[in-house]
C-alpha cells in the first residue's frame, strides 16, 4: 500500500496565540483514498482551526492543499486594459 504524507498547520480556535505543526504518515490504495483520508484528519483537529495542509506522495509530489486565506478570501481579480 502507497505511503502518502500530510503536513498541516493550525491555530487555536478560541483566539488564544500559537500555532501547531503536524505531520502525518497516511496508507491508502490510492491518491484518491489518501486524499479522502487527508481531509478527514482535517476535518477531525478538536479545537484547531486548520490553516494549511499539504498531501504529498512518496515522491514529494503535491496531490492535494489547502490553505485558509484563500477559502476566507474571494480571489483577486485586476481589470485588464
């Protein structure tokens, strides 16, 4: 089974100062499976507000991110002349 690996950063969400790093060695049969898994670790941080993540394959290739800015955010849009 493929090794896959997740990086996330996250910040209390009660406001208090700090933020947290955590890594995590994920197994699944495929990048589809590690991606559903990666997201529910995501999902599952008690009391963290998740504001990166970065899925990596066994080769260091990012499959999947997400960052908090740019969901908070609606993308940056300049008129063209």
């Amino acid at each position: 089974m493929p090794a896959y690996h997740l990086r996330r950063t996250l910040e209390h969400a009660d406001g208090r100062c700090g933020l947290a790093f955590a890594s995590d060695r994920l197994e699944a049969d495929d990048a589809e499976a590690a991606i559903r898994r990666a997201r529910d670790l995501c999902r599952a941080a008690a009391n963290m507000l998740l504001t990166g993540a970065v899925l990596t394959d066994s080769l260091g290739r990012i499959l999947w991110s997400f960052t908090l800015a740019l969901a908070r955010e609606p993308l940056c849009v300049r008129p063209t002349s």
